[in-house]
C-alpha cells in the first residue's frame, strides 16, 4: 500500500506537469499496468498457471510447479480502484494532481472503506481531505447510521450465513428442491444485508470523521430489471466501470455490435473483480447476457408487464447468478441449480426440516421485510418523528450486535477475495 501511495502520487505529478500529449499518456498507461500488475500478480496470478498448467497438460508438455503464491493483501482491488480513478481523473483534467503525499495517503488507505468499500472516487472526496468540517450533528448521524449497518451484519446477515454454510458445504447433489431453494434465497439476504451493513458502516465511520461517501445500495432486490439491478447493487462499483471502463469502449456509441462487445467486456471484468476462478466469470457473463436480451427488446417486454412480474423475472435471475458467486466448484453450481429447477435426486438424504427452527424463519423473515423500502420506510417514518423513541431502537441493536459478536464465534468474512 505504501508503494502504491508513492507510485501513484509521483505519476499524478507527472501527468498534470507534462505538456506533451503523448507523454501523459504513456504515465497513465505506466499507471495503469503498474497499479494493474501488482493486483493481478497477488490475486490472479495462481488462476492464470493453473489455466496454462490444464493447457499444457492437454498438449502432453510438463506441467509449471514449484511456485509460492504470496497472499492477498486485504482490500488491494478496492484500492487499486481508487488508485486508478485518480490518475485518470488527473490525465482528464477532471481533478487537480495532490500535492501533498500525506493527503494522497489518507485517500488510497482510508480505512473505513478499504476492506469492502464503496469505492470512493477522488474527485468526489478531494476538497474533503483538507477542508472537511467534523461536527456533532455529523459525528451522530455517522454514529447512527454506523449501528444499523453494525445490526445488519449482525443481528441478520450472520444469523442466516450460519445456516447457508451449514447446507451449502453439503453435497450438492443430496439436497432436497425446498432445501437448496431456501439456502440460495438465504444467501441472497446473507450476502445483501453483509455488504450493505460493511457499506453503511463504512459510511457512518467516514461521517463521524467528517466525510461523506457515496451510497452503495438502493434496496437492489425492488429492481424490474437487470439493468435496474446494477443501478442498486454495489453502485460505486458500477459506476466506476462505466466511466473508466463502459464509456471509454465507446459505450453505446459505436453501433450494436461494439455495444455488445463492450457489455460482455464489462461484465466479463466485473466477474473477474470478484474473484479468481470460473465461478465469478460465469456470474459476471450471466448477469451480462440478460443485460443484451434486456437491450435487444426484452426491456420493451417488461415495461409492459405488471412490475411484480418483472421484479420477481429479476429476482430469478439474481437468485439463479447467486449459485455461481457462492459455489467455488462450476460443477457444484450446476448441480445446485438443476436441483432448483426440479431436475436432481428425488429421494435426497437433506431436507429442510432439520436444517431450520423458528429462530431462522423469524431472522429470514426480518430479512424480507427489510429488504423492501416501502417497509422500511413506514418504521423509519415514525422512528424519526421520535428522537427518544429512536435513539432508544438504535441503542437495543447496538446492545443485541455486541452481545451477538461477544457469544458467537462464528463471523463470516466474505470480502477476503475481493
């Protein structure tokens, strides 16, 4: 990280004082492969040889071994991100190159959002990091805002994540339609109320120290489309590929095969960001081919449709894409899906029944209703009319977090990939 900080707030210099054309644009590249390397190197290096270990395998040549994988250092794709935004803004003129290498610091290892994000742009952020103005007003809202995303990890995402284990590292081919249906919805909640809590929290940290994040999550499970989707899910992070990425293929500028092309590109590399393995490529491209049916007229179709029955067309295919971000094993994935679609063992040795208890069916209910805003917002509403009364829920989910981290040993980590 202390490298990345120097590299790039020398390359931000050279860019913005370089008057040649050609010259910034070979720092920014410089920049890019450089930033791009090192988290390839950590992340992707061991995918890619024992992709070229299978190829070489085929062709009857020896095998690469004998290599040391280094570890992933937390948090190196969401700063990698930052990074690269922040050169390409200088390069654009967008921003102004920092001048003070402390400040670049404080922007690249911010810690309230380095581990999970949002990934904060510097041309959002860039005035914050010498002119902000710490309150009280926003040291408590950061405080409450910090609390319910604490609550939604929890007192939600955890209760259900201890279930969703428990059945997923089954064999995949053993459990029950009903069984494998409710663990794959379970893990859609798990895995929303989890990386919105880490953003909320993230968000409530920066308040209190006097910045303000973008949102990450807009209730993504409403969405009519899967286009809508990804304007709700992980917001930063769509955003970033549009502008950094979408845009500069020449987005749907450039006629409809080039707008396909940059689709499958997009959402082959957001796959990718994820993780190292096929799995996360398969979902990336998944939610990318309903994205072109949706573009080629499927969009004009739902429109139509009454929106429950577009949003629960989007909550199939987000539930269905779920599998592949979950199963580490293709294979396992597919097996897993045939089962939800009918197509699997009729007599399997796991069923629903021993699985769950009215404690799950009370925390995966909580986790439906919260998932919806129109819900939320009839809690909020009065909440928020009642200072008291609000504080004192806030106070009752921070108690119930503490007491469920301090009694629970079992705190899943999802983002270790990221």
């Amino acid at each position: 990280m202390i490298g990345s900080i120097l590299l790039n707030y020398l390359i931000g210099k050279w860019i913005e004082n370089n008057q040649q054309l050609n010259k910034k644009k070979l720092y920014l590249t410089i920049g890019i492969v450089v930033n791009l390397g090192v988290l390839v190197y950590f992340k992707y290096s061991k995918f890619f040889i024992d992709i070229l270990n299978q190829i070489l395998e085929l062709v009857g040549f020896p095998i690469i071994e004998g290599i040391r994988f280094e570890k992933l250092p937390i948090g190196i794709s969401f700063y990698t991100f930052q990074s690269i935004s922040y050169l390409i803004d200088v390069y654009r003129k967008e921003v102004k190159a920092q001048k003070n290498i402390i400040n670049l610091g404080l922007y690249i290892a911010l810690f309230p959002q380095l581990i999970a994000g949002p990934i904060v742009r510097y041309s959002s952020i860039s005035n914050q990091l010498k002119n902000r103005l710490g309150t009280l007003h926003d040291f408590n809202e950061g405080v409450k805002r910090f609390i319910i995303g604490l609550g939604k990890k929890m007192l939600i995402a955890n209760p259900i994540a201890l279930f969703v284990d428990e059945v997923l590292f089954l064999p995949p081919d053993e459990l029950s339609f009903s069984l494998t249906w409710i663990a794959i919805i379970g893990y859609s909640l798990q895995i929303f109320f989890d990386f919105s809590g880490y953003s909320d929290m993230a968000i409530g940290l920066g308040r209190m120290f006097g910045f303000k994040f973008p949102e990450n999550f807009n209730f993504p499970y409403i969405s009519r489309s899967i286009k809508e989707f990804w304007t709700r899910w992980h917001i930063s992070l769509s955003v970033w590929f549009r502008d950094y990425l979408y845009i500069p293929l020449g987005g749907n500028r450039s006629g409809e095969l080039l707008t396909i092309r940059n689709l499958i590109i997009v959402f082959f590399i957001t796959g990718l960001w994820h993780g190292a393995s096929w799995s996360f490529i398969v979902w990336g491209l998944f939610h990318g081919a309903f994205m072109l049916l949706e573009r080629l007229g499927w969009s004009k179709i739902l429109n139509k449709l009454p929106k429950v029955i577009s949003n629960l067309y989007t909550l199939l295919v987000v539930v269905f894409a779920w599998v592949f971000f979950r199963m580490e094993n293709i294979e396992d994935a597919f097996t897993l899906q045939k089962t939800m679609l009918g197509i699997g063992n009729n007599q399997p040795t796991y069923v629903l029944e021993v699985f769950v208890n009215n404690y799950f069916w009370f925390v995966f209910s909580l986790g439906i209703l919260f998932s919806i805003p129109i819900k939320l917002d009839f809690v909020t509403a009065r909440l928020r009319n009642n200072a008291w009364l609000m504080n004192t829920f806030l106070f009752v989910i921070l108690v119930l977090s503490i007491s469920e981290l301090a009694n629970n040993t079992y705190n899943p980590f999802i983002y270790f990939r990221f």
